[in-house]
C-alpha cells in the first residue's frame, strides 16, 4: 500500500500516466462474455501490457482488493451463466437449421480463467493508494495536479481516454473521463 503523498511524489519524479481502476472495472473483465465487453478486455490486455513496460501507473484504491475478492464468485457465476446460455442458443440455432458455424469447443472454465486471470494481473499491476480519511477529493486533485504542465492529451489504449494528468475508469458508468479526480 502506498500513501497519498509518496505516490504523488513518485509520480513527479518520474511522470507517467496514470489510471485510477475501480472494482467494477476489475470484475467486467470477468464478467465480459456475460455483457458483450470484448472492448474492454481488449483495453485490459494493452493496460497490462504497459503497467509491465512501466510506461502506465495503475492505482486502486485501498478499498478495492477487498471488494475485488468479495465479488469475484459472483462474477464468475454470472459469466459461467452467460457462457451455457450462449452456447445453448447457438445449439438450438443449429437445431432449428439457421445458420450456425461449428463452435471451437473451449474446455470448461478456460476463457472464464484467463479474463479472472487478467482481472487479478491489473489488480496486481495496480498500487494500492492508501486514501487517507481526512483527505478530501479536493486536497487529493491538487496533490496530483502537480503533474507537469504541457502534455497533450492522447487516446490511451483500446479508447480508454489518457491525460498527461489522472485518468479515471469505471465499470459501473461505462466511460472514461481524464481529468484530476
């Protein structure tokens, strides 16, 4: 866990951008099969990519590890769900002589282990900022705001928006927004 303070200060002796991830963005890599998030997952294979070339810093907040554990049993129960169900209906489709290409049979469990596997190795990637009650949201962004001035903003990964400040991601509203928190 890495406090406030020291994560700022590492950020502006070595600037890099940054991404804040959220539970829900941990789990819809979980989840992706189940809600048709093949963008995301593909966003999470290039974050990964660069959190392990140390050109992206990922945080999370100190809530998040807990919350990631807790839920990941009903993430996973959710996409083994969507996964029969998808399967079933492209059975019954041949069934019925609609046009339905034989499906590559993926043994049990093995898409659905590799996007829990992704999920765990962002989590992993990511610091884990020790937000410190008092702290307000305010006194947090001007922290961060230190950042150096004069970096355009650029697209980041598979449309995940990046600035040359914070950039924010969240599962639960489905967009991105770059800015201080």
């Amino acid at each position: 866990m890495i406090a406030l303070a020291q994560a700022a200060a590492d950020l502006i002796a070595a600037p890099r951008p940054i991404l804040f991830l959220d539970t829900c963005t941990l789990l819809d890599m979980v989840r992706a099969p189940l809600r048709d998030l093949a963008a995301e997952v593909r966003a999470g294979i290039a974050l990964r990519a660069l959190a392990a070339a140390g050109t992206e810093r990922l945080f999370v907040q100190d809530i998040v590890p807990g919350e990631w554990a807790d839920n990941l049993p009903a993430a996973r129960r959710d996409d083994e769900a969507g996964v029969r169900a998808f399967m079933a209906t492209w059975q019954i489709a041949a069934d019925l002589g609609q046009p339905a290409p034989p499906l590559r049979v993926v043994p049990p469990g093995t898409l659905i282990g590799e996007l829990e596997q992704l999920s765990r190795d962002l989590l992993k990637a990511a610091d884990t900022l020790d937000w410190e009650r008092r702290t307000s949201s305010g006194q947090a962004a001007l922290c961060l705001d230190s950042w150096p001035p004069g970096r355009p903003p650029q697209a980041g990964p598979a449309g995940i928006g990046r600035s040359g400040r914070v950039g924010w991601a969240s599962g639960r509203t489905g967009r991105t927004d770059p800015g201080p928190m």
